[in-house]
C-alpha cells in the first residue's frame, strides 16, 4: 500500500489550467483500481492518495503521469506501508 503525497511548489499557479488534465490522470488511477482514496492536504497544501494493488516501480510510473508532477506544480513523496494491524472496516488493506 502506498501514501502519495503530492506537494505544491513555487509554480502551483498554473495549477488551474491543468486540472482537468490531473483530474483525468486520478480517474484513470480510480478506474484502474489502483487509488482508493484522494483528497487536498490542509491547508492548502497539495493533496494525498492512497494507492494500493501494484508495486512501488508502477506507482513511480503513474506518479510520472501526472500532469501537476510533470509540470512541476506539486513535488510528490511516495511512502509505502506494510499494513500490521488495521480496523475491521478496512480490513481488505492487510491483504
């Protein structure tokens, strides 16, 4: 399982005419079944998905892809997780 943070930088104003193109690049990762979760960092900040069903060499890949990583409008982080202990609602993570 991967955290993907996604960072603004100094060029997160031309973060507005990208979105559509970012926007696209997480449906794609929804429709894969590879991101479980996205959402904005507070306040402000950038954003955050949780990833899961690949290896780390693939979710470098489709980091890559982003439009907003590409462009420089966001510095991401990758931070995988070995899940050890999770509730019961999220049990299917331990896999």
């Amino acid at each position: 399982m991967f955290i993907i943070f996604l960072r603004f930088s100094e060029h997160r104003a031309k973060a507005a005419e990208l979105m559509a193109a970012h926007n696209a690049w997480l449906s794609r990762g929804f429709d894969a079944g590879l991101f479980l979760l996205a959402g904005s960092l507070q306040p402000n900040a950038g954003g955050a998905i949780l990833a899961q069903g690949t290896d780390r060499v693939m979710i470098e890949a489709l980091v890559a892809e982003d439009p907003f990583v590409g462009e420089g409008v966001v510095t991401a982080e990758i931070h995988e997780i070995s899940p050890g202990r999770v509730d019961a609602r999220l049990a299917f993570l331990k896999g």
